[in-house]
C-alpha cells in the first residue's frame, strides 16, 4: 500500500503542476516531489489532509536549489 500511495501522490502533484503550466507558469520553475505516507500532516493515515499536493516555484529559474 505504501508504494502505491506515493505513485498517487506524485501522480496528483503532476497533475496540478500541469495545471500551473497551462496557466503560464514556465515548467523549469516547477518542483514536485510525492511524499506518499512518508510525511502525514494528520493523525490518522487515512484522513483526507494527508492527501496533499506539495509544491514548489522557484524564482528566477532555480529550481535546483528547493531545499526539499
């Protein structure tokens, strides 16, 4: 179950950063990471909250340096 939560959480993730890119937002400046169960922010597993999308824009191109 755990590898299947995380495949859901990056596949939520590049959903929304598609979003972004269609609104504009340049690729190259998008970071995504799924976390799956590995950070919850909620108590219990299964609670909606920990059904996140974390993302990160970088400014100015640089992505590579997040600190994630």
């Amino acid at each position: 179950m755990g590898q299947r939560n995380l495949e859901l959480s990056v596949e939520r993730a590049l959903a929304v950063a598609m979003h972004l890119v269609k609104g504009g937002v340049p690729e190259e400046r998008i970071v995504i990471r799924g976390f799956g169960a590995s950070k919850p922010i909620a108590p219990e597993p299964a609670s909606p909250s920990n059904r996140r999308v974390e993302i990160l824009i970088a400014f100015e191109n640089d992505a590579s340096n997040h600190g994630w």
